[in-house]
C-alpha cells in the first residue's frame, strides 16, 4: 500500500494540496493509501533522501516528494479507471 508522509502544521501547502487531490479522486484512506507523519519518521525520510513533504513512497514504485498531480495520476491510475 502507498504510504504518505505528511507534516501535520497548517502551512504545508503540498500536503493539503495532495489530500484534496486524493479526496476529489475518491481514494480512501486505509484502503487506497496510508497518511503517516513526517514529523515522527525523519530518520527515514532523511535515508531516502527527501527534503520536502508530502513524501509519496509507492510500492514497487519510485519515491516522490511535493504535490505532484502527474505523478499520483500515474500511481492511482488502475484505481481512478476502476
């Protein structure tokens, strides 16, 4: 399952922007991804080398990071054609 750190203060605007899109596609949470926060997996983010959230870490897929529309298409694209 798809796995999304997010930072949890208000001003991340590529964390809100990312929910939005994934709620205005109709993916659920627990069942199409997992939200998770950043704040509480920095070692992890660190090693892959983000430095911008939300990281998106697909399975069997690369890693993003930001609000990248083209990029969550691309990931959902079997759910969102369902």
């Amino acid at each position: 399952m798809t796995r999304i750190f997010e930072k949890t203060q208000s001003f991340c605007g590529g964390c809100k922007a990312t929910k939005l899109w994934l709620k205005k596609h109709g993916l659920v949470e627990g069942v199409d991804y997992v939200l998770e926060s950043a704040e509480d997996n920095l070692d992890m983010l660190a090693a892959l080398g983000a430095q911008e959230a939300p990281v998106v870490v697909p399975d069997g897929a690369p890693v993003f990071t930001g609000f990248r529309p083209d990029s969550l298409k691309a990931l959902f694209r079997d759910t969102l054609e369902a």
